[in-house]
C-alpha cells in the first residue's frame, strides 16, 4: 500500500477525535443548539475604552495615571479616567462632588471636534483589515472578517488582535474587542472582554467561537443583551428567562409566541445565526445626516404635515448626537402628492442638535412653503456642515446656556431611548407622526430611513495628514508609552 493512503487513514482518525471532542465540550455545556462551525461568520466589535478622555489623555500625556474628567463646559462629567472612575466618579456627576471627592481632579471642556477625527482615524484603521466596517457612534464600530483570513494569512483572532494591536499603539488608547459570529455575541464578547480586564483578568479582548457560546451567555443577563429592552426583560424574567443563555436555549415556537420580530431576531443572533448584517455603506461622521418618509394617507393638514417633519427632525438629532456632531446647516422639504418637491436651506446662527431648536427656526418657512389645498406625502431633513456638538459661540442673549440646560434634557432622553426603544419620549409637535409602540419597536433596530450620504469632495490627504484633518486642525502624534 501506498504510504500516502496510510497517512490519509491517520487524518481520518484524528478528524474523527476532534468531532467526538468538539460533541463532549457542547454537550458539558448543555449545548442543544449553535454550530460547531467557530465562526460561520466572524464579526468584530468594538469600543474605545472611555473615549473623550482617551483622546485628551493621548493629547496631552502628561494626564495619563491621573483622574481627569470631561464635560467642564456643562459643570458634569461627561467621560471619566480610570483613575477618576476608581474614586467613585460617575457620569453625570457634579463637578463640585467631584472636586469634594477629589481636589487634584482634572476637569477638561469636550474638544468634539478631536474626538471626531481621532474617531475617524479609528475606523480608518480597522479598514486597512477589511472594507466592510460599520461605524456605530463615534468610538464605536463592527467589522466584517469573513473570508479575511487568507488575505491576512492569519485566523481570525489573529485577525482582530492585529486591528487591536494597531489601534492602541497608533492612537495611544485602548479598546474593548469581541469577535464572534453575529454582532449580538460581538457585544456581548466586548462587554465580557471589558468586564473581565477590569478585575485583571485579560487585556479587553474576547473571541467567542461558536463552541464558546453557551457558556458565555449562561451567566450573561438578559438585560445587558444588546436590543433588550427593560420592557422585553422583565416579560422574560415573568417566564424565567433571567439569562441570555435561557433564551437562547428556547425552541422557535416558543420565541416566536412571546417575543416580537426584534426579540426573535436577537435570539437568532444569540444562537448564532447572523441576522443584521455587518453595513458597510462609508458613513463618515462628518458627511451629512438626512432622514425622509412617506406618509399614508397624503395630507393636505398643515400639522399633520409638521408632526411627519418633526420626527425625522427628532431622528435625525438623535443620529447627530450618537456621533457628538452638530449641524450648523440644515435644509427640509415637503413632497406634493403629484412628486413635487419644494424646500428651503437654513444657515443657523450656531450649530445645534437640539430639535426644539431646528423646528423653531424651520416652522416659519415650512409656513410659507405650503400651498391650501394641495397634498402632501413625505418630508424630509439634511443636516449638513457637521462639526463638534461644542463648536457653538456663545451668543450675547443666553441662548447657548439656555441650550445646554436642554441638552442635558435630551441627554437623558438618548438614555431612555437607549433603554426603552427609540422614541420613547418624543417632541408633543412630532406626536400625531408617532404611530403604536409596537411598530417602533421594530423601527428602533431597524433604522430603514436613515442615510448618511458620502462625504463631499476632500482636499488629496498629504502624507502625514489623516482623513478629516485640516491644517488649522490636526490630531498629535499620540504618546506610544505603556500600550501594546
Ligand atoms: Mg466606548
């Protein structure tokens, strides 16, 4: 006989043990679902460890050890150190408390326009490992791996140390990386890998394979999967689901009994079928933010037509915010019944993102651009001239300490949104836009009418100049001491 057939008898074996292997480790976990295929796709996660005041520590050096918060132009805390979240500092905090708390504290104002291009360059980075990256908020994006590996000559988590790797030691921060098969288990591994490096263990980098799952999500809360609300938590906890393991052990007849569409696409995702898929349409933070629907029945009621206006008003600001932008040029307008469009541009006297505002100065020219009698089908809205949230002069009427007293209103709305689903607490003008909760639900992971065109035309990028810097602003060459 031939050697090579003996050999190939050799390789049967071995395959033959790592199955009964692989079968032993899932049924220690009790797996009754998942693939033993490790990632049938991989997706990585992730997130900027404290961000704002990571870009300001990678700025100035000389901070890092210390406490040091940001937000001093609002008198609260908006990001903290770790040094400054170990002595009890919390977002939102008073700066007086904290100042009690401790007196060498370093209180810095928000630079929104640092932490932007230091946000770009991010995604600028993890792009050199794949195009298909998707950037969720400002320190925060998914990247698609599969089919990477040969590209990369490297397996997966190879893969996704290297983007870590070149993160830190190019940015001078650090990040949470998850790598698993969907985007759910990609958080959840990031949360897992942040929780973990915080009591020690780890360095804030998780890979979830398949066969890693079920343990994983046994002692993972329902209520820290990413799409639980607390409504949807409490209604599993009412039939025991009190870990994301439970529900995903759950049959499909089950699911799909209790839980709306949402609910059972997160449950997909937790067993690691991929469901919402990495999007990679280029969304610089910096382009424009647009959001337009079409409205059933038409209306010719001028406020029925304002209520349609006013939230996307409202969804584009909560966009606007997520990335810490600020538009300072918006333009909206109406569609007739018969496709006719009529609009008109604003230059605002200082960028905003606060929808009472922007409906406050569009209310007069939508007035104007309204014919009686004739119907109306959709509306729309662009914020353009994006900048940081703080780029805004302070007027001599008060109108930007006004402002910020209504910015931290809406702070706490994008909490309660975060927690309870999109519009959950929405402007009384947009009200007769805002149809059953049932159907936001599904809106709230969905976000179908949201686009960010491509960004305009950049100058050609010098060889030491990263995508959205301008002369008047560059980002520093970060301090590469203690990372890596
Ligand atoms: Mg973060």
């Amino acid at each position: 006989m031939p050697p090579s057939l003996k050999e190939g008898g050799g390789v049967i074996v071995v395959l033959v043990y790592i199955r009964q292997f692989i079968c032993q480790a899932s049924h220690h976990h009790n797996m009754t679902w998942g693939s033993l295929n490790e990632y049938p796709k991989a997706v990585v996660h992730i997130d900027g460890d404290a961000f704002f005041v990571s870009c300001e520590i990678a700025r100035r050096p000389e901070l890092r050890g210390k406490a040091v918060v940001t937000g001093a132009e609002r008198g609260i805390a908006s990001a903290m150190s770790a040094a400054a979240k170990r002595l009890g500092i919390t977002r939102g905090m008073p700066i007086f408390q904290m100042r009690k708390l401790c007196p060498e504290l370093v209180v810095l104002p928000s630079d929104y326009e640092l932490y932007s291009l230091y946000s770009l360059r991010m995604f600028e980075i993890v792009r050199r490992f794949t195009p298909v990256v998707e950037e969720y908020s400002i320190d925060e994006c998914f990247a698609e791996l599969s089919g990477m590996r040969r590209v990369h000559h490297a397996s997966y988590e190879e893969i996704a140390r290297r983007i870590k790797h070149e993160l830190e030691t190019e940015l001078g921060m650090t990040f949470g990386v998850g790598l698993a098969p969907t985007k759910v288990l990609g958080k959840v591994a990031t949360s897992l890998a942040k929780k973990a490096r915080v009591v020690g263990r780890g360095d804030g980098f998780l890979a979830l394979p398949s066969r890693d799952v079920p343990g994983a999500l046994a002692c993972f809360p329902i209520e820290k999967v990413w799409g639980i609300g607390p409504q949807t938590a409490a209604l599993l906890a009412g039939h025991g689901v009190k870990m994301a393991g439970q529900l995903a052990e759950k049959t499909d007849t089950w699911v799909n009994k209790v839980l709306t569409k949402p609910g059972v696409q997160i449950w997909h995702e937790l067993r690691g079928t991929c469901i919402h898929p990495v999007c990679a349409g280029a969304r610089p933070p910096q382009a424009s933010i647009q959001k337009t629907k079409t409205f059933t029945p038409p209306s010719c009621d001028p406020s029925t037509i304002f209520a349609q206006l006013s939230k996307n008003v409202e969804n584009a600001c909560i966009k606007a915010r997520r990335h810490g932008l600020a538009p300072s040029r918006l333009s909206f307008f109406v569609k007739t019944g018969d496709f006719r469009c009529y609009g008109h541009e604003i230059k605002l006297s200082r960028p905003s993102v606060l929808p009472s505002e922007l409906l406050a100065c569009i209310e007069p020219f939508f007035h104007g651009l309204l014919r009686r009698g004739e119907t109306y089908r959709a509306t729309g809205v662009t914020l353009s001239h994006l900048s940081g949230e703080g780029a805004g002069q302070l007027d001599l009427f008060g109108a930007t300490l006004r402002a910020e007293n209504v910015r931290e209103v809406y702070k706490a709305v994008d909490e309660i949104a975060a927690k309870y689903g999109k519009h959950s607490v929405f402007l009384a003008s947009s009200f007769w836009a805002h149809g059953s909760r049932a159907s936001k639900r599904s809106e709230a992971m969905g976000e179908s009418s949201t686009s960010i065109s491509p960004k305009r035309k950049e100058p050609p990028r010098s060889a030491a100049r990263f995508q959205g810097e301008t002369p008047r602003r560059r980002v520093g060459l970060p301090y590469l001491g203690e990372v890596g």
